[in-house]
C-alpha cells in the first residue's frame, strides 16, 4: 500500500497589534517621580564667582550730606564775620586819615644855559599835614618819599613834567584825634631839559605862574586797642598847586590812593 505524502503545515498570518494596545501581562512602570527641590549648583571657587555691584545710592547720600555740611559751615563762618564787622564798625567807626599841603617853598631854582644844554637845580621845602580824625584808632606811618614835579602845559601830557627831586622821613605813630606835619626838604642839582622847557621853568618861576605836583609814597597800618594791624601801600597826591595861590595861604586837598587803582577821597 502506497503511503500519502504529509500535508502541508498551513501557518496562520499574525495579527497586528492595534494603536494603543497595552499587554497585560506586561507589568506597569513605575509613575515618575516629582522632584522635590531645585538641584542644587555646584559651588564654584571664590576667583570665579560674581560679586554683587555696589551700592552706589548710600554714596551719593553720603557725598551730598558731606556737601551740605561743609556749604553750612563755610555759611555760618561768613555771617558771624559779618556780624563781627558790623559791630565794630559800629563801635570804633573808622574813618580815613585827611592830608592837605601846607606849605611849599621854594629856597633856590636856578635854571643855566650852557653849550653843553640847559639844566635845572632847585631846593624845596614841602609840609605835608595828616589828620587823624579817630577816637578810638591811631594810625601808623612808615618811611615816606616825597617827588615834587612841575608841570607842563598839557594837563593830560606829563612828557613836560620836569623832576625836581625826592626827599624822604622817618616813620611815626600818629595818636588819635591828632594832626602831624611831614618835613621834606627835596633837593635836585643840574637836571638836563630842554632849552624851551628851562625857559618855560624860568619864566614862570619869576612871574609866579608856576605849579607844581608833589606825590607822598608811604604805608600806613592801624592801632587799635594796642593791637597793630597790617600796612597797606598809599600814595598822596597834590596835583596842580599854584604857587601863586599857595603864597597867598590856600591849603590844597591831596587825594589818596591805594593798591594803585583805588581812589579813596
């Protein structure tokens, strides 16, 4: 008997599984843990970490009260001198020192003609008063130099002016409520000018129409209360004194000036 071959195997198609499909015989996974806190940075060396800025607010506070202190207390040092000038000008009532020429006269003018040019020698006597109209301060005088000159016939040209010499005295302390005269006795001998200006000096010499300008450099400083204060530079000026009128007893005002440019009277 023959045998029959064996059938073939007929293998059945595997399904697919559908989306979605969960095996349950596959255990479930563990449901993710929360984390509880920040991970924490790692710390990093002292070179490598960031300082805060600084405070750049508590320092300009700190400068503008600073400011302000020192704006207050240069204020305040300034009126109390304020006040204390105030009251002792109240108290001493300071007032400027008055000069006047009081006499000028001229011993000898000679005025030669020669081949060689024309010269001038003269000799004056010059009295300046200065007045001290102060009760409670004195004044004190340094060496003084007295310049007598005559002038021109510009007024505003001193190109004509013709030096006749300086004399100088001694300084002095001049008390309160007191009036002191200045000696000077200014000489000069064979000034050279010019032919027509030692004609002019002549001529008007004789007839009396000359006029002369004497200039008093001195330094005058304060007492007060036995207390000396510094000196200040100050010039006396007599401008344009008739000698004419001066013969006839006229005594002229001088002018004062100070620091080279304050006119003071």
């Amino acid at each position: 008997m023959a045998e029959r071959p064996p059938k073939p195997v007929q293998h059945r198609p595997v399904l697919q599984k559908p989306p979605g499909y969960r095996d349950p015989n596959v255990p479930k996974p563990p449901p993710p843990r929360l984390p509880t806190s920040a991970p924490r940075r790692q710390a990093l060396p002292p070179a490598f970490r960031q300082h805060p800025p600084p405070r750049k607010h508590s320092r300009r506070c700190t400068c503008r009260f600073c400011c302000c202190l020192v704006f207050l207390t240069v204020l305040s040092l300034l009126s109390l001198l304020a006040v204390a000038g105030a009251l002792s000008y109240l108290w001493f009532q300071p007032r400027l020192p008055s000069f006047h020429l009081q006499s000028l006269r001229p011993l000898r003018l000679n005025v030669s003609s020669r081949a060689d040019g024309t010269f001038v020698s003269s000799e004056t006597v010059i009295r300046v008063q200065a007045y001290n109209p102060n009760s409670k301060i004195g004044f004190l005088y340094g060496r003084s130099t007295a310049s007598l000159s005559t002038d021109g016939d510009d007024d505003d040209d001193d190109d004509d002016d013709v030096e006749m010499g300086t004399g100088t005295v001694e300084g002095f302390e001049q008390g309160r409520k007191n009036a002191t005269v200045m000696k000077f006795s200014v000489k000069v001998r064979e000034a050279v000018v010019d032919d027509d200006v030692g004609e002019r000096i002549r001529r008007r010499f004789k007839s009396g129409e000359i006029t002369y300008s004497v200039e008093v450099r001195t330094r005058v400083g304060l007492r007060v209360n036995g207390r000396r204060t510094g000196d200040v530079p100050v010039r006396v000026i007599c401008e344009r004194v008739s000698l004419r009128r001066m013969n006839k007893g006229e005594i002229p005002k001088c002018k004062i000036n100070t620091l080279k440019w304050i006119n003071l009277n």
